[in-house]
C-alpha cells in the first residue's frame, strides 16, 4: 500500500502595514524674495563701501565713482612784451569779509531772494614808475657830493585774489533761486563775487598805510644806492599831496 505525505500546514503571514501612496514633492521658490536679498545685499555693500571712503577705511581703494579730468587746454600764446620800469615797494595782504544780499520786490526771501557770505583773500602790490621821471626830476649839486631826486607818488596795482583761500562761507537761497541754480543758474554770479572782491581789497589797500611803507622803501633803497656812488647827502619827494 502505497505511504503518502502528510499535508503541510502553511503558517499565515504577519499583516504587513499599508504601504502609504508615493508623494510628488514640489519646492517652491520665491523669486521675489531671492531678488529682494540680492538688491539688499548689493546695496549693503555700496553703502558700507561709501562710508569706508568718507571715513578712510579703506585708503586703498579708488572710489568706485570716482571722475576722471582731462586737460585739453590749447597752449598759451603770448600776445606782447612790455617793458618795465617799476620798482614795486611793497606788498599789502588782506582778507575781507563779502556780504552780499539780493532781494525781491513783494516776496519774501524765502520764496525769492539770496545771502551770500563770501571769504576773499588776496594781496595789492604798490609801485613806484620810473618811466615818467623827467630830467629835471633829478638835481646834482656842483661837488657831486648831494643830490635831489622827485618821484612820482605810489601807485597801487590790480588786486591779486588767492583763488585758494577765497570761498563762499555762507549761501542762503529762496525755493525760486534754488530751482533756477538747479537748471543751471547765474553763470556770472561767482564772477560777479570775484569782481566785488577786488574792489573791496583795493579799498583796503588805500585806506591803509601801503603807500606811506612804500615811500619809505622807495627813499630807503635810493639813498643806499646814490650813496654807494659816494654822494653823501640824498632827498628824495614825492609829486602830489
């Protein structure tokens, strides 16, 4: 009789826990924040670059804004030649203080209307011209031994303006002004200043005691040089009161 098998008996398998469905995962980015960041960083830098400047903390570094000049001036052409016979005597150096005020009919000067405070320094040289002395300007006694000399009084040259120490101290503008120096302004108002600068440092000059110093200077260096030619008496005058 033929011998069969038990039948096997199959364990059940343990319940396997639900297998959660696959999830598209989708990252977002938000331009606009991205390039908030960027805008504020790039501006972060332009700043901290600029104050570093101001503050030299970076002495090295160039100005990213920096400007170039070129100098395309024509040489100079000298036009003439004068001859001089001038002895300058002496120099006079001032600084005068320019208050100048424009205002407006029926407007206030806050609405139309400019204060300026404007620092002019410079110097006026005073000369004596030897050019004009006729001969009968000067008189030598028989011996040679004194002699008379009249000149013409000092005079007072053309101002000179130190453009480097001259500067507007104070500038107080109306609204109408500001706009106008916005689209350009007045482009003979610094002129205009430089102008009244040298008037006012040639009344400086006159109501000081430059031609006195310069007539003594001038008799000075006549006397030392007619002595060197061994006169022993020297006068020297002046025309004019």
């Amino acid at each position: 009789m033929a011998r069969t098998n038990p039948p096997k008996v199959t364990e059940p398998l343990p319940d396997v826990p639900p297998v959660a469905p696959e999830r598209e995962i989708v990252v977002r980015i938000d331009r606009r924040r991205s390039l908030l960041a960027v805008v504020t960083v790039v501006l972060a830098a332009v700043v901290l670059l600029l104050a570093g400047r101001s503050f030299d903390w970076f002495p090295s570094l160039p100005s990213p804004f920096g400007s170039k000049t070129v100098d395309r001036s024509q040489p100079a052409l000298l036009e003439s030649v004068h001859d001089l016979s001038r002895y300058e005597a002496a120099t006079g150096n001032f600084q005068v203080v320019i208050d100048v005020e424009k205002d407006a009919k029926f407007l206030p000067s806050s609405i139309k209307g400019e204060r300026t405070l404007f620092v002019a320094s410079g110097s006026v040289d005073v000369y004596v011209d030897f050019a004009g002395i006729s001969g009968s300007a000067l008189t030598v006694s028989e011996d040679r031994r004194s002699v008379t000399l009249r000149l013409p009084r000092p005079a007072l040259e053309k101002p000179n303006l130190d453009h480097d120490n001259s500067y507007v101290y104070h500038r107080q503008s109306g609204i109408l002004d500001k706009l106008q120096s916005l689209a350009g302004g007045d482009v003979n108002r610094e002129q205009q200043l430089y102008q009244l600068a040298e008037k006012k440092l040639t009344d400086a000059a006159v109501k000081s005691e430059l031609t006195s110093r310069a007539e003594q200077n001038t008799t000075a260096m006549l006397k030392g040089l007619f002595r060197s030619l061994g006169f022993t008496q020297v006068k020297v005058s002046y025309d004019g009161p």
